[in-house]
C-alpha cells in the first residue's frame, strides 16, 4: 500500500490492487487496537490469529491509535497483514497526557508509594496515561466517529477457536451494548478509593442508575468486608469483579453517552488515575454494572482467548472440534476453573438469562 504521512485521523491510501469487498451483511464496527510502534511483532501476532478466526470472512475495518505517530514499518506491516482496510491515528495530547489539575510534586510521591508497595505498573506514568485514556477519551477519537461498534484487540493475545457467528451481529441483533470473555477480581491496592467516588457518584446521579435492571448485584458483595475470604478481601462493598478489558465489544453510544460522560467526569475530577492506579477495566465495569440494564451484557461463551498469563476455552468437546479450537480447557492457564475467576458470579446472579429470550 501507499504510505501518506501520518497525521491525526489519518487514513492511509488502502491497496488498489485488493478487493475488500464483502457480499453478506456486515456491520458499521471495526477493529480496535492501542498500540506502540515497538509492539508490531506482537501487533502482528493478534492480527494474525483473529484474521484466521475470524475476520477473513469479514474483512472489517481495523482502527489503529497511538500517542505518538505510526512509523512507517508499523503501518506497512499491519495494512499487509488485515483484511479490511486500515487507519492510523494519532492521539491528542489533550486527551493522553497528565491534566495539569494533577499536582506534581502529591503525582511523584503517589508514584513512588506504588512502587514500593509492589503494585503492578504502579510506578508507570504511561500506564496511567493509558489508563486514563481507556477510560475516557478512545470514543472520542475522530476516526471512531464513523463506527457504532468496536472490538478491542491487543498485542500478543490470541484467539484460540474459529468465532461460530459474528459478534457485532450477535450484539445488534440482541440488543447488547458490552461483551466480555473474561471477568476477575481486581487488586484492590491499585483502586483504594474508586469505590467511595463510584458511590458519591450514585447518590449524586440516582436518575441514572437503576437497581432493579443493572448488574448491582454483581459488583458488590457485603459478606466479604474485612473477612478471611480464601482468596480476595475486599475493604469496600465493591468486590473487585470486572471485566477483562483487553478483550471487550463494546456499543461506542454507551461511552458517548451523557450518563457515561457524566462518571467518567466524576471519577477524572478524583485525581484516582494519576494518584492511584485505577484501571479502564475496572472503571468501564463499573460503570456497565450500574448504568446498563444487565440484559444489554453479553458474556461470549463460545469465544476462546488468552493474553497473559489467563484464557478462557470452551469446556464442550463438540464445540472445540466445531471451532476448531487449539487450546485445552483444563489448562492452569483457563481462568473459568479458578477461584478468582467471577465468572460463577455472573452466572449466579442470572448473567446471561435473557439470552435464551433473546437468541
Ligand atoms: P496490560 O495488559 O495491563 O499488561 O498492559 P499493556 O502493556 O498490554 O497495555 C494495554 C494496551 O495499551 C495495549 O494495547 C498496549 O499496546 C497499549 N499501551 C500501553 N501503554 C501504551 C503507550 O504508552 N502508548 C501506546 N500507544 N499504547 C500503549
Ligand atoms: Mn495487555
């Protein structure tokens, strides 16, 4: 292909001499990947597998972001390797950097305190830029404007069965507004005081969040307040369930919403990305649990995945030969099996129940 320069929402001039033509429906949605220039081999490596799994017979369009430009080598590699048409775009540094309502001097020492207590990625500025922007500004880029839906891809993930359907399908037809593979406790050390803003933001907004259809239930679990659970101890009514965020389909009218928009703006005004180490997962799972009716949530049970160190593959025999899936449901890596998996959550407290309705 034809490299242009690399500017914000940028789409580069796709091949002529290739025929991304479709003939079934296909839906308005794309590809999604954050990305750095020195990820290629493993930007390669997802694309590779969900090309394979799925998206040859598709050839939807993949979105690529990152803070600073694409290099050449980069956009070469990855427009050879899809098989929908590619755009490259560059984040503004409005909606990636550190905010300048963020203290220097109380950001440095949060940093320092993070890293001594052994948090992942605590003493990482980028992570909390990246974060941060997970959060609350990927929907506002302008090469997603056109797009209804989008799938999040990272690099070095893998999908290890063929997709039996379309997912973008699936989520317009029943309705759903986010999809997940993976759910699991959070450490509770990198969100110390999400969950007193998150509750600030429900007394402050009880128009928007209904008790009776959300996924309440779900996220919070009293019993465990200061218990010797096994395996996780929560100091709040949050339990830390959330979804796996490397992997999520998600409807980009829910994360443009004025509701949406009005719990990012709460939580950003907390300072909790910078001071502390709140994660997208976690901020965008809360918010699915409260804002969505728990019918508009979709756990795709039929899709195989890993990115390091969990995955999730199907159990049923028939389905892996079905999908022709490489990967083997009693591994230590399958998450489903473990403890802290909140898979069992979900289901207990009637995840999924309006599928049969639905589907
Ligand atoms: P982890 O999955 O939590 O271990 O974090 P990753 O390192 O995989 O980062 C999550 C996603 O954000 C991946 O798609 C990364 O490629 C991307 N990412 C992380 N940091 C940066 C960054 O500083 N710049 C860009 N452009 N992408 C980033
Ligand atoms: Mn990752």
């Amino acid at each position: 292909p034809k490299l242009s320069t690399n500017t914000y929402h940028d789409t580069i001039e796709n091949d002529p001499n290739r025929d991304y033509t479709y003939l079934g429906t296909r839906e308005n949605a794309t590809l999604l990947m954050l990305v750095r220039n020195w990820e290629l081999d493993g930007a390669l490596k997802s694309m590779r597998s969900l090309e394979d799994r799925f998206n040859r017979k598709y050839h939807y369009d993949w979105t690529f972001l990152n803070d600073v430009p694409f290099d050449d080598a980069f956009i070469e590699a990855t427009s050879a390797m899809a098989s929908g048409k590619t755009s490259y775009g560059l984040i503004p540094s409005s909606d990636w950097d550190r905010p300048s309502s963020i203290d220097d001097e109380k950001f440095e020492s949060s940093l320092q305190l993070m890293q001594e207590k052994g948090v992942i990625y605590g003493g990482s500025k980028s992570y909390r830029n990246m974060c941060r922007f997970n959060s609350g500004f990927f929907f506002r880029q302008k090469l997603l404007d056109q797009y209804r839906y989008y799938f999040r891809v990272e690099p070095d993930v893998e999908y290890y069965c063929d997709f039996p359907f379309d997912p973008f399908r699936v989520m317009r037809e029943q309705r759903k507004i986010y999809g997940f593979v993976i759910s699991m406790y959070e450490y509770e050390d990198t969100i110390p005081t999400l969950w007193d803003a998150v509750e600030e933001f429900m007394a402050d907004n009880p128009d928007i969040v209904d008790l009776e259809t959300n996924s309440y239930d779900f996220i919070i679990d009293d019993s465990m307040i200061g218990t010797e659970m096994p395996i996780i101890q929560s100091n709040s009514m949050y339990n830390l369930c959330h979804f796996w965020s490397n992997f999520e389909i998600g409807d980009l009218s829910f994360f443009r919403s004025e509701r949406y928009l009005r719990y990012f703006e709460h939580l950003d005004r907390k300072g909790g990305f910078y001071l502390e180490r709140w994660g997208d997962a976690p901020v965008h799972s809360i918010a699915v649990a409260l804002l969505l009716r728990q019918d508009e949530v979709i756990h795709f049970d039929e899709l195989g995945y890993y990115h390091i160190p969990f995955g999730t593959c199907p159990t049923a025999h028939n389905i892996m030969l079905q999908q022709r899936c490489a990967c083997d449901p009693g591994a230590d890596s399958n998450i489903d099996i473990k403890a802290h998996s909140c898979l069992n959550r979900w289901w207990k407290m009637g995840g999924g129940k309006y599928f049969m309705k639905h589907g």
